[in-house]
C-alpha cells in the first residue's frame, strides 16, 4: 500500500511538471501539443537541448581599470518629491479606509 501512495505521489509530481512549469517559456504539454507527433516533440527537444549546449557560455563583465579599492556608489536621493500636504492627502485615504 505504501508503495503505491510513493508511486501514486511520484505519477502526480510528474503530471505537475509537465502541465505546470515552463521550460524556455512553454511548459512540456504546450510543447506537445504543437509538435503534433512523438517524433517532432523529440526532435524540436533535442534541437533546443542542442542549441543551448552549443552556445558559448558568456564572459564574465570585466571591471572598470582602476575599479579595485573603491568603495560602490552610495545610493542618490530618490527623484520623487512629497510635500506635507502630499502626505496629508494619503493619511486621510488611509483613515477612511481604514474605518470601513
């Protein structure tokens, strides 16, 4: 009985992943439904599978010269300006919907 809950959990995980989590933005039902045959989804699958091994993994951003030692850029002011009456103006909302 415990072996057929492990399988039972097992068969439901998989159905999840396939109708649920997206690869490369389609999940694998999706995928399946557009190739039209067992064939096309293997051979579309390996294709991608194919073209993600091939590309060259990206090079690593390379510091500014004279970069090393410096401390990062202390974070500006925001641009956005509240005045009082500003502030005001959302308290009284916030109030009112706070009432209700």
């Amino acid at each position: 009985m415990f072996k057929l809950l492990k399988l039972a959990f097992v068969v439901g995980a998989l159905a999840a992943v396939w109708m649920l989590v997206p690869v490369g933005g389609r999940t694998l039902h999706a995928r399946w439904a557009a190739a039209g045959s067992p064939e096309a989804f293997a051979r579309a699958a390996w294709a991608e599978l194919d073209r993600a091994l091939a590309k060259a993994p990206e090079p690593a951003a390379k510091a500014k010269p004279g970069a090393a030692g410096r401390e990062p850029a202390k974070p500006t002011r925001p641009t956005e300006a509240h005045t009082e009456r500003d502030r005001q103006a959302v308290d009284k909302i916030l109030a009112e919907h706070l009432r209700n």
